[in-house]
C-alpha cells in the first residue's frame, strides 16, 4: 500500500489507506484529537483516539498545530458529519514538518493577507482559485493549438512602445537609454505572421499604470494571438470562440472550486450557450443614454463607469466596436465607411470586470503609420524594423490581447483582480 491522495481516499470510502498533507484545522479532548487534513486535491477528518495509540505518540499528537505536515495511516469510513462525508481513524502518525503558532487566523485584514501572501497561498480560496488558474491557462493553449496557431514568443526587454508612453517601465540597460519592459508583443508579433501566418502567446505583460483599483496590475499575463489575412470579423470570430472555451473548460472540470469561492454556475452558463451581443461604439453611447441615463460626448473612451453600466444590461461578454480613430492606438486600421472610426474592438465582461479583450485589424497603409506615430511624437526610425513589415509582401491581418487575470477574476466572481495571479504587483505592492 503507498500514499494515495485526499480525493482518492474520499471516492474510496472504506478500508485501509495512507494519506500525507498539512493540517488544516485541529481540536482536541481528552479522548480525542480532531485534525482536518489538507492537500492538494482535498480535505478530510481524521480523528486520533487516545485509548488506541501509545502514550508516547499521543503526546505528540496533542502538540500539533495548524499546517504541521504528517503522514497517517488508517480507517476509512462514510461519514456525513465529516467535512468531505469521509472520515479516517488513525492508527499510525509520524510528523514530518512541525509547525509553530501560524500567523494566519480566521479574522485579518486584506493587507496583512498581502504582507503574508507566501503563506496565504495555502488558504482553500487561494487553492481553488489557483486550480482554476491552471485550467485556464491550459484552455487557452489548447483552443489556439486546436485552431492550428503556433506558439511564438516575443523579446520582455523592447524598444519601442506600442500601447502608450506613459505606462512604460524603463529599464536600465547597460547605459543605454530607451529600453523598456514589454506592455504586450504585438510589434513582435506581427513580423511573424508573415512566417508562420497564425501564431499566439501566454506570456507576463507590464505597465506602469498609476492605478489603485481593484482591477489593475502592473504585472500580468497576457495571451494575444496574431493572424494573418484575417479580417476584422475575423479576429472578433476567434475572441469570441476563445473566451466560450475557456468558460465551458472550467465549468466541466472546475464545479468543486466554484463551489468553494460561492460563484454561481448560473452566472457562468449563459456565456458558453450564448452569441456574445455586438454593438459599435456610437450604438453602444445610444443604449448607455436610453437605458442608463448617461450622456457621453461622441469620441471620449468608455470608462469605468460607462462599461459597469453597459456590462449589466448583458448576461454575457459584449463586443464594442469601431472605436473613435483618437482614442485608439497607431496600428489600428481606419475603417473604409467612417475614416473618424478604426476596426478596433473591446469584448467587455458582465458584472462590472471590464475590457477582457482589446483587439484590431491592423493598419496596412504604412504612409497612415508613419503619421500616427508623429502625430504621437515618436521617432519613426525606431519603428523601421515594423514598416518592413508593410514594405515586404503585406497582408490583411489582426489580433488581440487578452488580460488573464482579468478573465479569472470575473470567472471566479472575485472582489479584486489581485487574488487572480499568485504574488500580485501594483503600483504600491512588489513583495513578497
């Protein structure tokens, strides 16, 4: 007989087993020692009889505290008053790890939650959400390998900026100037298509946002794809189809996590069985004045405000499209029927998350580049090596960037993105 894990030992039921994880909550009587056992696929009680063990081992059962790790063997049998409806009676106990007084208790404060993160990660909410995490970041990997898209990586440390200067971290670099940590892949990216034609990453994006809200990070994992001849509806076709399987590969292996985090299914169903509702940005101001009371000047971005308000007329994700052109970066395409407006897209989460996705058709004309950029004040001769790629051979094309942390909080119902990611950095959070 070997160890077997805590889920194993509770779709077992009855007889023999040996279990090994942390523990997770422990009291105690004279007669008895109650200990709920952790790992990492699940709990269960298991309780030490003091008449059935040697003095010498009962003493030390006695000491034991929250998160010490050991090993039991014993019993296994059916019990609905149990955590997990399965409870185990110890016959043989060894200590491997012992534990102080854990610093954790039932009662603290968000911060102190943050200063002792490292700890934290062990907590049920942080195991589920990190479960679901994983899942995530596997869906997204096989929906784009299932489309025939290639994983391609782009350079962290970049050259030019691609999604706005201001939100650039600078980087020293051996005495030079100029080099910064990447906001996203795409200027990368895009020279790629031309090789492998559909091409996606899962990789860490970093922006120097001046934010304190709970849906910002400076560092976050982005998953972008490029796509070459693909038109706009394309590219809207591909965002679309990605966040139904993301959603329909949690809810099939992830229920239990929901569960535990008291996210309703309901909230999650209608996404998969759903077409995602589509508007364009002049529609999407008309709906916000008729429905919601909110009259926005015609070529101002949608805020926070005004995407919380659109988000709760849907059930599902919302896709906003052809943008206001000043509101919206240099490589995004004019649209041929409006030249005011750009092929460029938001998909916006229900429930008050924000923008999952921000995407674009990519602008072909590199005469139109050129004058973005300076109406931006860049140095086009930094940008040499991208017009290339509309001097050799271009295509149509598009792509987008999706924020996973973002996505994981809105599919676990989370009140701030940084219970999403593992060890979050904002503007005043880099340790631990």
């Amino acid at each position: 007989m070997g160890f077997i894990t805590i889920k194993e030992a509770i779709a077992q039921g009855e007889g023999a087993a040996e279990l090994r994880g942390w523990i997770y909550r422990e009291r105690e009587s004279n007669k008895f020692k109650f200990i709920v056992l952790r790992d990492s696929s699940d709990i269960i009680q298991c309780i030490v009889k003091r008449e059935d063990v040697a003095q010498e081992l009962w003493d030390q059962v006695v000491k034991l505290q929250v998160e010490a790790s050991i090993t039991v063997k014993g019993t296994l049998h059916k019990d609905e008053r149990a955590p997990t409806g399965v409870e185990m009676v110890v016959e043989e106990l060894v200590v491997i790890g012992a534990s102080d007084t854990f610093p954790i208790t039932k009662d603290q404060s968000v911060e102190f939650l943050a200063d002792n993160r490292h700890l934290w990660l062990r907590s049920q909410k942080m195991t589920a959400i990190m479960k679901i995490r994983s899942t995530v970041f596997g869906a997204i990997h096989e929906h784009f390998r299932g489309e025939g898209f290639y994983e391609y990586q782009s350079p962290i440390f970049q050259s030019v900026q691609c999604e706005g200067g201001s939100t650039l971290f600078n980087v020293p670099y051996f005495g030079q100037e100029g080099v910064f940590l990447a906001q996203t892949w795409q200027l990368y990216a895009e020279p790629a298509i031309f090789a492998l034609e559909k091409i996606y990453t899962v990789a860490p994006s970093f922006r120097a946002e001046k934010s304190k809200t709970s849906r910002h990070l400076t560092e976050y994992w982005h998953a972008e794809m490029e796509v070459a001849w693909g038109d706009f509806d394309e590219v809207i076709r591909i965002g679309e189809a990605l966040l139904k399987y993301v959603v329909k590969k949690v809810l099939e292996e992830r229920q239990r996590e929901l569960e535990i985090l008291g996210r309703e299914l309901d909230k999650l169903q209608p996404v998969v069985e759903k077409p995602f509702p589509r508007m364009t940005y002049t529609e999407a101001l008309k709906i916000l004045k008729d429905k919601c009371d909110l009259d926005i000047e015609w070529g101002k971005d949608l805020r926070t405000v005004e995407e919380d308000k659109l988000s709760a007329l849907y059930d599902t994700p919302i896709i906003v499209t052809h943008y206001p052109k000043k509101v919206k970066a240099f490589y995004m395409t004019e649209s041929p029927d409006d030249p005011k407006t750009v092929h460029g897209v938001d998909f916006i989460a229900p429930e008050g998350y924000g923008e999952l996705i921000g995407g674009s058709e990519r602008e072909a004309d590199i005469e139109h580049i050129k004058r973005r950029l300076e109406e931006e004040g860049e140095d086009i001769t930094e940008y040499e090596f991208y017009l290339d790629t509309r001097r050799y051979g271009s295509v149509p094309h598009g792509g987008f960037g999706m924020g996973i942390e973002r996505l994981i909080s809105w599919i676990c119902g989370l009140d701030s993105i940084k219970d999403s990611i593992p060890f979050p950095r904002t503007m005043l959070r880099w340790k631990p």
